[in-house]
C-alpha cells in the first residue's frame, strides 16, 4: 500500500522553559521509483494551504560539531543498526549494501551502518558508501555503534577509518538502573571511564564522536549535565539523548532537550541529536518536539523499525517537518531527496 502522508495543522505548542539545575512488521523497500506529490486538502479555518516539496536550499558544509545554518536539520539514519535489532529485519551483507546505497540516493546525512562487534558489513559500507560523492559534494557520515570499552571502539575505528567522513557513536547508561545493575559504576567512575574513552577515539585518529546517554530521560539532571560536559571537553562533537524505555511525553521530552541545551557546559560547541523509541506509539512527536526545542540531528530508521517497538519513522518526521508550516517548525529543513521516499507494507 503506497504511503499516505496526513498533516494536521494544530496551534504550537508553548516553547519548553529550561528548568534550573537540580542538587544533584513489515519488510522495508526503498525505491527507485519517483512518486507523485500527495495533495492537501485547504485548512478552512486558517485558509492556507499545506505544501510538501523537496528542499530547495543547500545543504550546509559538513563540520562533524557546528551546523552553519541554524535551520539545517540532519538526518541519522540507524537502519542498519537500531533496525536490525527489530525481530522482522535480520538483513545479509548484501542486503544491508543495497538499502545503504538507497540511504546515499534519499541523501540522509548520516548512515549508521552497524555494530562492527557483531557485524562485518559496516567496513564495505564505509568503503564504498562512505566515498561516494556527488557532484555538489554530499558524501554521507558512516558511523559505527561501540560500547564505552577501548576494544569495541578500536573495532568501529577500524571498520569505518576507510570512509571520506567517519565517526565512532559510542554510548553509556547514566540513569540511576543502568549505573547500579548494569555497569556496576558509581556516577564518579562513569565520569572517569566516559571521558576516557573518548580521549582514547580521538588518540586513535577519530575527530566526529557522538556520545550517548542511553535512558537518559530517566537519568538525574544534574549527572547528565556533568558528564555532557566532561565528554565534551574531552572531544565528543555530538551528543545523543535516547528515550530509551520509549515513556517520554513530548512536552517532556522537548524539555529535557531545552533543559540541556541551558544547563551543560560547552553545549554550543556540539550537535544534539534525539533518538525516540515508540513504546507508547510518541516517537516522531518527540522527535519533531525535539527539534523545535533546539536538537539538529534527528535519528530514525525507516518505516521506524527497531528494537521492541522501534523508533522515530524517517518518512513521518522529515515529511513532518516538510509538510508542516513555518509558525510550527520556525524554517527547520533537511537535505532528503523526498522524492525517493517509498514505502510498501506487505505481510510476510
């Protein structure tokens, strides 16, 4: 069944206010094939008229931590990764080539292209995605996931060094669960081992690492504050803020960005990105009220496959944000090829 966008005009919603710092199943098929423009019905109330069109302007020089234009809006896609992890989309080798080299023509600003630990795909997406550039100079970020330990990360430096633009997203739990059951670390030795590990992917030659604090919506404020700061004053140029359980509210999670936006250190000298799970059927509205509280990179998979429920759609928030008026979304664009946004759903 070919997509059908549906786009709400609605009254936006206030601008999160930073709050002060606390004490302490489907089968995906990108295509070739162009499809026509959905037409939009006139909102007879507010008598304007929704258009969806492919970006007209161009996309900003790449500079893994500073985005010149503010409006600019990248798009990390995590097919290949987050995607994988959905029980209906194990892919081979090859097919994760093939759907990398169709991110490359939707032009998506990031391709995180595996887990290099439990995936030997990601060295020959690096080496041949990785250096495609087109006449204007788009060459898509292969990325590749590492845990906070020096043998993962060496291995994602090594599968993805080859690439004309790479970068290590390396991620830690910072919520009170994780700490305590999981990495068995007081919040001091999270410090310690975070900024660490990010001194240790720069030795190795990397200059784009994003940093992630899985749960951090269930993470204490003041932590997630210090250890942002500490990574970036160790060389992270992006930080990623995960609703990892998939709970968050969009009001609550467009806070929590705004809320680190005004309260980390340094925070002007990174990119912020969301990654937003759809346990509770939210993960585009956070995504999009993600970016209207001040995120510029956005991270989705197509169709929203992913772990459990998955994650934000890459066709509901760009075509969000395209569909959507400027009073909402304040000039926010991305550099997709909308054209080549297609997607059948058929069982089996």
């Amino acid at each position: 069944m070919a997509a059908v966008f549906r786009c709400n005009v609605l009254s936006p919603p206030p601008t999160p206010t930073p709050t002060p710092i606390p004490s302490f199943n489907s089968k995906i098929h990108l295509s070739h094939t162009r499809i026509s423009s959905p037409k939009f019905p006139s909102h007879s109330s507010l008598h304007s008229r929704i258009s969806c069109s492919v970006p007209s302007r161009r996309r900003p020089e790449y500079i893994p931590n500073h985005i010149p234009d503010p409006h600019y809006v990248r798009i990390f896609d995590a097919t290949l990764r987050d995607g994988e992890q959905s029980p209906v989309a194990s892919m081979t080798r090859e097919e994760k080539l093939d759907i990398a080299r169709q991110l490359h023509k939707l032009r998506v600003d990031v391709i995180e292209a595996g887990f290099p630990a439990c995936s030997d795909a990601v060295k020959k997406i690096a080496e041949e995605v990785g250096n495609a550039v087109d006449d204007d100079g788009y060459c898509p970020v292969i990325c590749a996931l590492a845990r906070c330990n020096e043998e993962d990360i060496r291995s994602a430096w090594e599968a993805v060094k080859d690439a004309k633009r790479p970068r290590i997203h390396m991620f830690m739990g910072t919520s009170e669960i994780h700490l305590k059951y999981k990495l068995k670390k007081t919040r001091e030795q999270a410090i310690e081992m975070a900024r660490n590990m990010v001194k240790f992917a720069r030795s190795l030659g990397c200059d784009d690492i994003q940093f992630g604090v899985e749960d951090a919506i269930r993470s204490n404020r003041g932590f997630l504050y210090q250890i942002l700061g500490e990574v970036i004053k160790a060389g992270a140029t992006t930080l990623n803020i995960p609703d990892t359980v998939g709970t968050a509210t969009p009001s609550e999670y467009a806070r929590l960005i705004a809320d680190i936006k005004a309260n980390t250190p340094e925070v002007d000298n990174v990119i912020i990105s969301t990654h937003c799970h759809d346990d509770l059927g939210l993960s585009t509205a956070n995504t999009l009220e993600g970016a209207r509280a001040g995120a510029r990179q956005l991270e989705v998979a197509v169709n929203g496959i992913g772990e459990r429920a998955g994650i934000a759609a890459l066709q509901e928030v760009v075509m969000g944000m395209e569909c959507g008026e400027d009073y909402v979304y304040g000039g926010l664009y991305t550099g997709i090829n909308t054209r080549h946004i297609l997607f059948d759903k058929q069982d089996g």
